[in-house]
C-alpha cells in the first residue's frame, strides 16, 4: 500500500519515529519545517519530501533514514508575522548513510549544496535545479550541469568507501576538486570548467575520464596526479600560445611504477607536465587530436625525474620540447617531432618512427642516432652535424630536409644495412 504522510514542525520532532514494514511500496512523506530539522527516525518511506523555510542555511538531519529511495529537499521563502521574506536557498543535508539514502533531490531555487555522507558513501545526486557550489564528502554520482560554481569532492578517510567511483557530471562549474584519498575510478564532465584549479584530481589511482575545457573560454588547467596503470583520459579544447587568448595547461604526475599511463585529445596548443612538481613521471602517453583533421602542438615541459618510455602521436600531432625529452625514448605513429631546444650532444631517436623529426637547434657536430627510414629537417643551422644508422629500421634510408647548412657530416651505419 501506497501511504503518504505529511509533518510540520510541530508535528516532526526528534525521537519521531515513522514506520513502514513494506519495502515493496511507494510511500510518500511530506515535511515542511523552518529550521534545521530534527534526527526524526525515518524508515522504508521511499519518498521524502523536505520543504524547509529559513533565511540562513539550515541542514536537513538523515542521520536516523533508511529504505529511502530518494529524499527531495527545496528551499522556500520564509513567512513571519504574514510577510513573506526571501529565503536562503542552499541545500544543506547532514549524516547521510548512501545505503540507507539511495538518491538526493534538490528542489526548484536551489542555490548551493552540501551533502555530507556518513559511513557508507555513493549516493545519487540530482542537482539540475543547482545554480551555485557543489561540495560532497564522500564518493558519489553527482548530475548538476547548471552550477556554476566549484564543486568540491571531500573523501571521507575511509579506505573501503573512498575506493568507490566517483561520476561528477557539471557542464557549467567553474572548478573540480577531487580529494588525495580517493582511489575509486573518477569520471568528469565539465566542458565549461576553467581558471589555475579547473580540474584538479589529486589522485587517479582508481583510473580517470575527464573531458573539460571544451566550451570555456578563459584559460584551463587540468591537474592530474598519481595516474597509475590504470590511466588518465584527458579530451579538452583549443588552446594558445597567445597570452591574450584562451590557453590550456595539462599537467600530470605518476607514481613509482614503470606504465603510468594517460591519454589526451586536443586542440591548438596545448602547454603539457608529465611530472607535476618534479615528483614521478607518466610514462606512456598516447596523443591525438580532438577531431579528425584539426590540428594540435603538445608543448612538453622538460621533466624534471627522467621523461616518458614510449608516447603514440597521431598524424594531426606535433609533439614539441627539448631533445632531452625525446632522446631513448620509443615514440610511433603519424606525427610531429619538434626539438626546437636542446644542450648539444649525443641523441638517441633509434626507436623514434615518426612522420618527420625537427631539428630546431645546433646539434654542433653530435651524433644523431636514427631509424633506417627516419626524416630529418633541419630547421636550424648546423656547425656540423653526425647522423648514424641505428639499422633497426628497414632499407637504409634517410630523407634529409637541409634549411640551411654550414657543414654536415654523414656516418655509416652502426651495421651495414
């Protein structure tokens, strides 16, 4: 049977109990209270409606819930003495247990929220009626693509519910913060998010999705630490090398491992850390173009602990840096190479099978290592220069792109080819 019972706050006080032995129903409960309400004990209601007038933020207490399926909570306009004044529209609901509250509702009007989970995370929350902040302890999926504001995701220093997955869908926040202990896989969707803290998961060990940056126009920094095996999949939008217009910032950090591993789609250009503050670095990246035909340079920052082991780039990718990035290093596919900086010396591109390596400095009379197959352009003047078959390549040959040339001496190959 379908019961609905209604309380106000004369009627719903602390030590209430409301008490259904059905759990096969759809029972609904309508509360309309002024002020923080009271740990009622509420059980196998599937439908809590909670109006709460007040012009401060006042809490909704869940901590005596269970056998809720879903718990509405809206704002409204306070009445005192016949007047009616605005109200404070921010939803605020306490010592929630995601086991016992499957799903929050925000109502019409809502401002910010807050949703503190107690013991047990991974509740639901349908927040399209949310037009500021989003904070949230504890792991949740949280659907509010008209806040505008930072959304704030608190792990609960719990290691069993900090391992759950966390799905932040947030078309129009400004920022996403995600906590240091959550090691559950992390899903954002936040196209319009930008600023220094756009995205910034302090840990991926769980795996990551991230597509933002997409439709903001202010410049983005997404902000991704510990990427584990697991992976970190990174889709942003059209960056600049130009100050006065939009620029994007990717920076990265891996862990102690040896397969750290993070893709991105981009466009433009794109400014890329693959070890955020000198820590560890990601050590196999996989880089291409957020549509076909569009064209992106990924601008690597010189690492400061060793750099990748093996990257794939795309025939729409320039991967662009100083030589010590790329030298050792396994790197396939269709792309662009560009050293446009680099100290003179000995290079290693043995295992490099691009489209074309740029050579953007005086390698002054050094040893270049290459593929059979490999292309070289030079892009700046040579004061001699050494290039040696690594003959791990096939046939032998070498195309050359000579800009302008003051001296260039070829070596044989290191075996005959």
């Amino acid at each position: 049977m379908d019961d609905t019972v209604t309380g106000t706050a004369t009627t719903y006080q602390a030590g209430d109990r409301v008490l259904d032995s059905y759990t096969t129903d759809n029972d609904t409960m309508n509360v309309e209270y002024n002020a923080a309400t009271p740990a009622a004990t509420i059980t196998n209601i599937e439908n809590v409606n909670m109006s709460v007038s007040n012009v401060a933020v006042v809490a909704v207490d869940a901590t005596n819930f269970s056998g809720v399926k879903n718990l509405t909570v809206t704002r409204t306009d306070a009445v005192i003495g016949g007047s009616t004044i605005v109200g404070n529209k921010a939803v605020d609901v306490n010592a929630l247990n995601a086991d016992n509250v499957l799903k929050v509702t925000t109502g019409a009007g809502t401002t910010n929220v807050d949703i503190d989970q107690d013991t047990k995370a991974g509740v639901t929350i349908e927040a399209a009626t949310a037009t500021g902040t989003m904070t949230v302890e504890g792991a949740a999926t949280i659907n509010a693509d008209n806040a505008t504001g930072a959304f704030d995701i608190n792990d609960m220093n719990d290691t069993t519910e900090d391992a759950k997955a966390i799905t932040i869908n947030a078309a129009k926040a400004a920022s996403v913060d995600t906590d240091l202990l959550f090691t559950g896989a992390i899903t954002i969707n936040a196209a319009a998010a930008n600023g220094a803290t756009a995205i910034n998961v302090q840990n991926a060990v769980g795996g990551v999705t991230i597509v933002a940056g997409t439709t903001s126009t202010a410049d983005t920094t997404i902000t991704v630490d510990n990427i584990d095996a697991s992976g970190a999949s990174i889709t942003t939008g059209t960056g600049s090398s130009t100050s006065t217009d939009k620029e994007i910032s990717i920076v990265l950090d891996g862990t102690t491992g040896t397969t750290d591993a993070a893709t991105i789609a981009a466009a433009g250009y794109i400014s890329l850390d693959i070890d955020h503050a000198a820590a560890q670095n990601v050590d196999v990246l996989t880089l291409s173009s957020n549509a076909a035909g569009t064209a992106v340079t990924y601008a690597i920052a010189t690492p400061g602990t060793g750099t990748f082991t093996s990257a794939t780039i795309t025939s729409d990718v320039t991967l662009q840096g100083n030589e010590s990035v790329f030298s050792g290093t396994t790197i396939t596919g269709d792309g662009v190479i560009n050293m446009n900086a680099g100290t003179a010396g000995t290079i290693d591109l043995s295992k490099v099978a691009v489209s074309n390596v740029k050579v953007g400095f005086d390698n002054t009379a050094n040893v270049i290592t290459v593929a059979s197959g490999a292309k070289l352009d030079l892009m700046s003047d040579q004061t001699g220069l050494d290039i040696d078959f690594s003959n791990s390549g096939a046939g032998g040959v070498l195309t050359l792109v000579a800009r302008v040339l003051k001296d260039t001496h070829f070596v044989k190959p290191a075996t005959s080819v």
